[in-house]
C-alpha cells in the first residue's frame, strides 16, 4: 500500500513538473502554490548535457537515520558536483583535527558567487570550505600525492551513499579543459602562501569528485549520514565522527547555497549544499536527510525546482530549526495533510 508519504512527495513531483516559464516574457506566471510565483525555470548547464540532463529530469527522496527511504520522480545518475565539497571537508576534518583544519581554511560566509577569489586579506586563508577556492585548499589536505588524497574522497564519498559510486569520465574531462578559473584560484593560495601542493594536481582530483555520479536516492542516503552524526544509516558503517558531522553541517547551514545561503537560511532552515549537475541535499540533525535532483540552474548555480521542493516541504511539515516546533513524524503529518486537503 502506499504510504501517505510516498503520494505526497509524488503529487509535489507532479506539481513541480508544470512550474514552468511561460512562453512569452510578459505572460503572468500562475501561482501553482510552490513558492509564491515561479518567476525563472533557470537554465541546464551545457555541461549537464554530457550525461543525459533532460527538461523533464525530477527527483526527490528522504532517507531517515533508521535507513528508512522514501523517494518519487526520476532517479537519473548525475554528477554529484559541488555536493562533494561538504564530504571532502568532514574527511579533512577527521584526517588532520578541526583545530588544524580551522587554521588553514576559514567557516565565514561570504556573499561572493561560487568561484569568487575569496581570500582572507590578513590571513591568507580561503572564507569557507564550500565555495570553490576553499574546496581547493580542502581537497589538498586529503593526503600527500594525487592519487591519496583523489582516493580518500572518492573512498569517503563511497561510504556515505553506502556504494561505489561510478566515475563519469566525460564530464571530468570536459571541466579538466575548461578549468582555467580553478587552475587560477590554486595559483593564487600558492601565491598567497597557503598551499604547497602541485596545483594541477590538486585542481585534478577536486574536479574528479565533483564528475562521481549519484542519484537523487544516493544523495538521501548521504545526508541522512551527516543527520546521523556521521554514521551511514543503511550500513552502520562509521564515515565521519560525530565532531566532523556537526562542523560539515554547520558550515552547511551557512555558506552551502553560496550567495544565496541567507534567502534559504529563512525560507528553508536547514543545512545544505548545492551542486551545478542540480542537485540539492539538506539534513534536519538526528531525523532525515533529504534531497532533490533537477538540472536547471537559477543564477547562483541552484535548482530552480529543488529551491521550490525544499521550501514547499519545509513549510507543510514545520522542518525549520528555527520554528521552535518540535518535529513530527513525516508519515503521520503527510496522512494530515491529505485529509485537510492541503497536500500538492
């Protein structure tokens, strides 16, 4: 039978596939009751292309720390992107002590896009782990050599989402081409005295686990790991330690959505991280992960459709950490909001 949840998440899949732009610029966008009016669609990055990003590409799950998975819409495998940035952070952390990792990378927000040059001006360290200079600086704690520290975050990426996860070769190679901007940013944490590693080397193996591919149920499962307190809830196998867990979603919670982290801060309330392949993983701490998967992008690198899920979902179901509402079950609050009619 299926659960209230389930038709929950299915008809919001449904109501978020008609959110679309109209097709002439002074059309009145209709109020489909997602997030006000769906004033942009965005746009999928040329790169999404390469493996198989489509229109009409929609997924949600949620994945408890009982291991318990619930998930609608499309489970297409695509590249995890800037997602792997909070994983790489938690395995720098548990490698080398936070105290060590807090001397070599910041956890202020920034406000600056993604790719900003965002470089303390008296400390020489990047702001935060989670824009792409920081990732940088992160990934080259990761070990020694390429192939070590290239490893360890696939080895941990691996353990969160509770498989191997497939490399997609031709998206790393089509960002290896296109990586003059990143190049750049290693270029100047050497410059600037913060980084000895090899920068083409580091740049190399940041970008291969941005191109591991993942389904929108993988990423679940991955932040339900970090909801855990570090512990992946379909294994039991320990990815990262409880300390480690609370600092990657602390830094979630802050710079995750990049320039857009204040918006989703009071709108959603949750911790998160965005990725460019469009996808969207959030956690409520000792409850769920979820995550959300459609490729356009709006114009700070976010799923357009996965922002509207998680404000939709945050405001029937009281997710806010800030609401001062004591957290329901989900099933038993999906059953309400059918009977009360207010479901999708």
């Amino acid at each position: 039978m299926t659960s209230a949840l389930t038709t929950y998440l299915e008809r919001l899949s449904i109501a978020l596939s008609t959110a679309t732009a109209p097709e002439t610029t002074d059309a009145v966008q209709p109020d489909r009751g997602i997030s006000g009016s769906a004033e942009a669609v965005g746009d999928i990055p040329e790169l999404s292309f390469l493996s198989g990003a489509r229109e009409d590409h929609l997924g949600v799950a949620i994945c408890s720390i009982d291991g318990e998975i619930t998930s609608a819409g499309s489970d297409h495998a695509f590249p995890v992107q800037s997602i792997s940035k909070a994983f790489a952070y938690g395995a720098a952390i548990d490698l080398h002590g936070m105290d060590y990792v807090d001397s070599v990378v910041d956890e202020e927000p920034t406000g600056e896009e993604f790719n900003a040059l965002s470089i303390d001006r008296h400390s020489k360290k990047p702001k935060n782990p989670l824009v792409n200079i920081g990732a940088i600086r992160t990934h080259a704690m990761l070990g020694p050599t390429q192939d070590e520290r290239t490893k360890r975050l696939r080895d941990v990426l691996d353990a969160a989402a509770g498989r191997p996860l497939e490399l997609h070769e031709e998206t790393r190679d089509e960002e290896l081409t296109t990586a003059d901007r990143n190049l750049a940013l290693a270029y100047m944490l050497r410059a600037a005295g913060s980084m000895n590693e090899d920068a083409a080397e580091v740049v190399g193996g940041y970008i291969e686990g941005c191109a591991v591919l993942t389904t929108v149920t993988d990423l679940a499962v991955m932040a339900a790991t970090l909801a855990s307190g570090g512990t992946n809830p379909l294994t039991g196998e320990e990815v990262f330690s409880r300390v480690a867990a609370r600092q990657v979603l602390s830094v979630m919670l802050t710079c995750g959505m990049y320039d857009n982290a204040g918006d989703w801060v009071s709108d959603v309330g949750l911790p998160a991280k965005s990725g460019v392949g469009g996808g969207i993983i959030a956690s409520l701490p000792s409850r769920f992960g979820l995550a959300s998967y459609a490729p356009q992008l709006d114009l700070h690198g976010n799923s357009v459709r996965g922002t509207y899920f998680f404000e939709r979902l945050s405001a029937d179901f009281a997710l806010h950490m800030l609401d001062g509402v004591v957290p329901r079950d989900l099933e038993e609050c999906a059953q309400e909001l059918m009977e009360v009619g207010t479901h999708p």
